[in-house]
C-alpha cells in the first residue's frame, strides 16, 4: 500500500536531495513538503511537479512547522514523518539565534505533538539531529552515547530537539528514530556552509576564507548516502528502530585547509588562494563519526567515496551558476569573535 512522507525542510538542501532520491528510487512513496521557504529554502530545489497541484505523487505546501493547525492538517493525511526543517548554519546562530530556538525546538515540539493526535495513523517518525550535539569528539570516533556537549547556538537548539524526541519516546512511546549525520555535502546546498563556499570562491577567483589555521576536522559525507540510509529506516521493522538513535557518517575525518586544497586542486583555476581569519567561536575541533550501529541494524553503510562526492559537487556547482549567485550576498555573516573583534566569517 502506497505510503506518505510528510517531509519538513524539503526545501532546503538535505530535504531537496531527499525528495529528489525518493522520487527517483521509491515508486511506492506519496511526499508532502512543508517549508517556510526561508532565506535558506527554495522551490528551485524543488522538483517541478511538487509545485503543480494535481500531481499525486508530490506535493509542496508552503508554511511554517509551527503552525499548529496547518501541521496538524498534514499529519492526517500522511502515515510517515521526516524532519528537516530546522535553522542550521553554526555563524548564523552565533549572530542572531532566537529563531534557533523557535524554529529547532519549538517547531519539533509542534510535530511531534501533532504525531502524538495522530498516533494510530503515524507508524514511523524521523527526526534528522546532528553530529553537532556531541561537540568536540572525545574518544577516536563518536558512537551514539558519547556525551552530548554542544558547543554553539545552533548545536544546544539541535540538542534541545534531539533530547525532546527522546522524552516523547519514554514518554508516549510514540514510534520515533533519531538520526545524527554527520557533516554533509553535495548539490543545493547553501553558500553559506563550507564546501558551496570554497567552491563558488575558487569558481569566482576569491579568497578561500578558512577559519583559525584550518586544522579543525570534520566527517563529510555526500548527501545520497544519507537519504538512502533514512529510506533504510523508513522501511526498518518498527521494532528494530523505534526508539533508538543513529549515526550517520563516513568513518573518516578532513581538515578544513586540506578540503579548502584539494577543491583548488579540483577546480584547476590557479589565480584563488587560502586566506585566514580567527577562529569561529564555538568552533568543534574534530568529529569522525562510528556508524557501526546503523551497520548492524540497518545493514547500512556510507557508498559514495569522497573523490566521487566532491567531483559530483563540484560539477554540480560549475554546472549551476544561476542557482547560487543569488545567494552571495549572503555567505559572509558579522561576528564577534573572542577577541571581541567583529569579523565576517
Ligand atoms: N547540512 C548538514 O551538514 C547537516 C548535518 C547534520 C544534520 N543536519 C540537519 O539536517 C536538516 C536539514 O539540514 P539542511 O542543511 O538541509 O538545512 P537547510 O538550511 O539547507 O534547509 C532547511 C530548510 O528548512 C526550512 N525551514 C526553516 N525553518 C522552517 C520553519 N519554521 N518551518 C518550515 N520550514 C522551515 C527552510 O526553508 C529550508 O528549506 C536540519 O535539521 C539540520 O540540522 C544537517
């Protein structure tokens, strides 16, 4: 029996690549988007169909996650949940962060109380976290009970959302999954976040801006790996995954200066260069994320090298002019740093 994805933030970048992979991969899917269609969202990451109203395989809706009657709508008509939707860029939170909270925590809250009055229809509920809650990594690699200590705005928002889903499992049993990925990449992804930005730097001859020395390390993984893995979840036995939280993650770690290297590197264009500014506060030095868990109970591993990931972004964004330019304006945001200079970063 067709099955319907009510899906938050499907129009921003993870969302779009989730809608797209479904549509390609997963006949056997009905999605309904809900996006605010903030700064970061647009139905040019859309596919066109979404946007036509008697297509019966997607539709977009456009409104805000705490809406309560409009959310409350949609979760009647759908028997799945995944949420994106949320604030997400770190320099933005360090900014200006309330509607962090709002849009993170409160929106979540919204969702999930909305599942809650629709609890014999639901049957699985996904909650996309991030790596970010942890902070920076303790142990070797990161596994689901390493300690949570997030370090920004947007992490301890995404924290808050994450340990909300948690109390509505102990609480109602409701069927929730959490997901933590790790750092993503891959086509639509705003120019703010630090691969879209080297890229479309070196594309336009600028200055790769990297953040402190450039040692910070971060797991990538391209977003595909991700939407099949939540795909992996959507079709998991109820009682394999209920309750439970995954990691979702390459395995390996990069620096941030050997990332911004190899994308001059990939690019061929000679006349950009690596300049440096002072740290990002709350800056997470080193994340590699363990996935064994979703190995073992998903059977799910990352597939895409990140030599095949980046040449796949790469062509993307060399392929996509019109895309972002509309969104330089936006890739540098005013902070004060420890030093309690401001500095755009
Ligand atoms: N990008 C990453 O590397 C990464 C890593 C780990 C986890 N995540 C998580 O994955 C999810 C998606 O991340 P992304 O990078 O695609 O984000 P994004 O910023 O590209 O997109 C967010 C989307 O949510 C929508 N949105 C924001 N506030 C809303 C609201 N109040 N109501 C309805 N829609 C709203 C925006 O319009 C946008 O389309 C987020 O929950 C994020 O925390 C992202």
């Amino acid at each position: 029996m067709t099955q319907t994805i009510l899906v938050t933030g499907g129009a921003g970048f993870i969302g779009s690549n989730f809608i797209h992979y479904t549509l390609k991969n997963h006949p056997d899917y009905k999605v309904i988007i809900l996006d605010a269609l903030t700064y970061a969202g647009s139905t040019d990451n859309l596919p066109a169909e979404s946007l036509v109203e008697h297509d019966d395989r997607v539709l977009f809706r456009y409104g805000n996650i705490m809406n309560a009657d409009m959310v409350d709508a949609l979760m009647a008509e759908s028997d799945m949940v995944v949420h994106f939707a949320a604030e997400t860029h770190v320099t933005r939170s360090i900014y200006d962060n309330r509607n962090f909270f709002e849009t993170d925590v409160l929106g979540t809250q919204t969702l999930v109380n909305a599942a809650l009055r629709h609890r014999e229809k639901i049957n699985k509920f996904i909650h996309i976290s991030t790596s970010e809650v942890y902070g920076t990594a303790l142990s070797e690699k990161i596994d689901e009970d390493h300690p949570l200590m997030p370090m920004s705005p947007y992490a301890s928002a995404k924290c808050g959302a994450d340990r909300l889903i948690y109390s509505y499992w102990q609480t109602y049993k409701l069927p929730l999954v959490t997901i933590r990925p790790f750092n993503m990449f891959g086509p639509r992804q705003h120019l703010e976040k630090v691969i879209p930005r080297f890229i479309t730097s070196t594309i336009l001859g600028e200055p790769l801006t990297v953040h402190g020395d450039g040692s910070a390390a971060r797991d990538f993984m391209f977003a595909d790996d991700l939407c099949r893995g939540i795909h992996l979840v959507l079709d998991a036995e109820s009682s394999a995954v209920t309750g439970e939280v995954f990691n979702m993650a390459s395995g390996t770690h990069r620096s941030i200066k050997s990332i911004a290297e190899e994308i001059l590197d990939g690019l061929k264009i000679d006349h950009s260069q690596i300049s440096y500014i002072g740290d990002r506060p709350g800056q997470v030095f080193r994340h590699t994320g363990d996935w064994s868990k979703a190995h073992s109970v998903l059977g799910w591993s990352p597939e895409v090298s990140w030599e095949d990931g980046l040449k796949r972004t790469l062509e993307w964004y060399t392929g996509h002019h019109d895309f972002w330019k509309k969104q330089l304006w936006m890739r540098a945001i005013p902070i004060i740093t420890e030093t309690g200079k401001v500095e755009l970063h």
